[in-house]
C-alpha cells in the first residue's frame, strides 16, 4: 500500500502566497487612502479659493464696457492671480500697468480719481500729453446722463489712458490698484457734485465726498512709498462770507449747502490726514469751471440746450433783486492750475501709515477773478448761437446757491504760477463749437442748408 502524499509543502506555499496577497492588498489600500486624501485636499483648496476670491468685485476693460459684467468676473480674476489663465484679467492687470506708467524722464504716475468727469477728462489728457503716466478711475454714476461720461472715456481710450470703473468706497480695489502700481501722485477729482441735488439726495454726498475721500486716503497712508495727494475742494465752502474777493484766508465755516458742508469736511479730513500721517495734501477750491465736455447740470450747458431748443430759461436774481454773478473759469486755466498743483507738491513724509516729519499741506483757490452777471452769460450765447433767448427772471430760491462768487487768485499765482488767461467769451465760443459738434446739431444744420439750395435749384428765388 502506498503511503499517502506529503502535503505540507502545498501547504505552506498556499499559506506563503496568501500573506503576500494580504500584503499586497494593504499596499494597495493605504496608497489609494493617500491618493484621495491628497485629492480631496486639492478639491477643497481650489473651492476655498474660488469661493474666497468669488466675492472680488468686477473690473472694467474700457475697451469693451458694454460686455464689462461678463468680461471680467470674480472667476477669471482668481485665474489669472493664481494661475495665469484668464487671459482677460491679465489683459487688466497689463493695461493698469501700460497706462500708469510715465514715458518722460522722471514723469509721474498719477492716478486720476473722476477721471472720466469734466475736469478729470481735461486734466488726465495735459498729464499723458506731456509724457506723464495716467490711470484713471471713475464709477460713472447718472447723476447726468452716464452716455457723456462715456463718451468722455473713449476720448481718454485714443489717448492710451485706461478708466478703470469702480467705486471710492471699495477699498479691496483701491487696494489692488496700490498693489499694481506704485503711484507717484493722486489727483483726486471724484465727487459727488451739484449744490441743488444735495436736498434730494443727502447721503450721495456723505458717501462720495466723505466717506469716499476717507477710504482713499487711508490706503494713501498706508502706501510705500506715500503718494501727494492734490485734490478739488470748491469755492462753495466760502458759503456765506461777505468779503470780495474771496481769499483763502477769508472764514469758511458758514457753508449754505449740504454740497459745500461737505467739501469743508474734506479740507478739515485732508488736515488730520497730514498731521498724523505725513501726507502731502494740497486743496484745491474751483470756481464755477466751464468749457467742452462739460456738465450738463451747469448754467451755461442747460441754457445753450434749452435756448437751441426754443425752451424758456430762468434767471436767477437776488431776494433784493440783485443780479446774480459768477466767478466763471475755463477748463484749460484750471488744467493748468491741477498741474502747477501737482508739479510743486512736495513728497509725502510717512512711510506704511506712520508719519516721519512734517508734510506740505496748502488750499488755493482756481478762479478767474473777473465776476460776470448770468444775464451778461445769456447775451453772449445768445450771439454765438444766433438765437434769441425766452428769458425769465425769477427770485433764487433758498436751495443753497449763493449769490455771488469772486476769486482772489494771487496765492495760486505767486506759488503755483497760475494765471487764468481765458475771457467769458472766448471760452463760450470753444464750447459752443464743440457742443453743436457733439450733439449733432451741426449736421442737422448742414443737412437744412443743403435742403435750401436744392430747393433754389427747382425754382426757389434767387438769393
């Protein structure tokens, strides 16, 4: 009988080969446990990310407004930031850069706060044309129709100047703007405007002309190096002063609109700033500026409409039946002015928000010293536009306009070489011609003519 088969062998070799898969198995386990501990990590950082940078808010491309909600989402920004793969955000980034920076030698890189507004259009153009970098930022409200403003930035487009649209009181891009690029100067134009609209609208002028200035110049403290800082305060903050001409050491703690409470509050904010800061602050008080491209909500921009138009007007006169008279400034006089401003502001003496010494702090007033009764303002559009005015005096309401208003400009033109060369008339004609160009009117005006010559050409009299 045979003896049976040695089994053991078998045994242990099953045995062996079942170790080696539990062992195997566990390998495979624990690499597949880090394998999706690791993503899952990976999955969660990008969502911490994407929901952290989610909130940025959108910034403008000036190239493509009407597409800026879509161009330049919360996103893309986080991208580009991170990645480098949003190639609209780092168009952004290129042209914030692009535009900012100076082609002189030894030129400023400005950033231009309302730069798509009146004066700012004027101003940001002079800076770039004498080589001068420029960035601008404007929120483009509709305190006046938003369509000129835009058209204002176009303008500013030809000239290699980017608007970038945003908020004063959106200190995370105010941030940004500082992260990208380190400013030289700030021109600081921003503002919410009109003395009449402040009694419908109060809390516009708390928030642009107070809270906004605040928000700017805490990052400007906080800024390394600090920037100077010129910016536009108004002859309104004379309010109800009574001595002629107004001089910057004339009282100005009687303001008689919410508009000019408001502007004092800056000059008094701009001082603290200085004194604990080291801030270069220099005020700047405008007086009633005019010329192309300018606010519709002004005198001489309504009456030259409304008088085109066949519409009535009103003339203001005093409760004592005085007539009313402005200080009225062409816009390239002011110009001038902001740079003179600018090109004597000394440097700021602080450093990351703490203050090092002493720091130029200056106010002047941007008039043209020569006062002119709104009635006389009429008589000359009513020449240059050939029209006869429907004109109707009325009392001035108690809305809180004064009266009257008269620049002492000798300050400005002993330090900053200022000198105001631009007559009333003079400077109505510049914009007279550029408003009939503007609103189409001229076109209009060709299109009659050439109306009236066909008409002659079938029979019409003789000329």
């Amino acid at each position: 009988m045979a003896s049976p088969a040695d089994t053991s062998k078998t045994i242990k070799l099953e045995r062996y080969n079942s170790y080696i898969r539990k062992v195997n198995t566990t390998k495979l386990l624990a690499a597949s446990s880090k394998l999706l501990f690791r993503v899952t990590l990976l999955v969660a950082l990008l969502l911490l990310f994407f929901f952290t940078f989610n909130s940025y808010p959108p910034l403008s491309d000036n190239h493509h407004h009407h597409n800026r909600r879509h161009l330049h989402t919360s996103t893309t920004f986080f991208s580009s930031a991170f990645y480098g793969a949003s190639s609209s955000s780092s168009s952004w980034e290129k042209q914030v850069r692009h535009s900012s920076t100076p082609r002189r030698p030894n030129g400023f890189s400005v950033l231009v706060t309302g730069a798509a507004g009146f004066v700012g259009t004027h101003c940001s153009l002079a800076l770039k044309k004498r080589g001068d970098g420029v960035l601008g930022l404007d929120n483009f409200n509709s305190y006046y129709d938003p369509s000129l403003k835009r058209s204002r930035q176009q303008l500013l487009s030809k000239h290699q100047i980017f608007v970038v649209e945003g908020d004063l009181n959106d200190a995370q891009l105010l941030a940004k703007l500082f992260d990208i690029v380190p400013f030289t100067h700030i021109l600081h134009l921003a503002a919410q405007a009109g003395v009449r609209y402040a009694m419908q609208n109060p809390q516009s002028y708390v928030n642009s002309n107070i809270a906004g200035f605040v928000k700017l110049l805490e990052v400007a403290k906080s800024a390394d190096p600090q920037p100077s800082i010129v910016w536009a305060s108004s002859s309104s903050v004379y309010g109800l002063n009574t001595q002629n001409p107004f001089s910057e050491a004339h009282r100005t703690d009687q303001p008689a609109s919410l508009y000019a409470a408001t502007k004092k509050a800056g000059e008094e904010i701009a001082h603290t700033y200085n004194h604990i800061y080291g801030l270069s602050i220099t005020g700047l008080r405008f007086f009633t500026v005019y010329g192309p491209w300018g606010r519709p909500d002004m005198a001489y921009f309504f009456f030259t409409k409304d008088i085109l138009q066949g519409k009535p007007i009103n003339i203001y006169e005093t409760q004592d039946g005085r007539a009313v008279a402005r200080d009225f400034t062409y816009i390239d006089d002011v110009v001038k002015g902001c740079l003179g401003a600018l090109d004597t502001a000394q440097k700021s003496t602080g450093s990351g928000g703490r203050k090092r010494g002493p720091a130029q702090l200056r106010i002047y007033n941007l008039g043209n010293t020569s006062p002119v009764p709104v009635g006389k303002l009429v008589g000359i559009l009513e020449t240059l536009l050939n029209v006869k005015a429907k004109k109707h005096v009325i009392k001035m309401p108690r809305n809180g306009d004064v009266p009257f208003t008269h620049a002492n400009v000798s300050l400005a033109h002993r330090e900053l070489g200022y000198k105001p060369t631009t007559d009333l008339a003079s400077g109505l004609k510049k914009f007279v011609k550029w408003y009939v160009s503007y609103s189409g009117i001229e076109t209009r005006a060709k299109r009659g003519a050439e109306a009236a010559t066909n008409d002659d050409d079938d029979g019409g009299a003789d000329s």
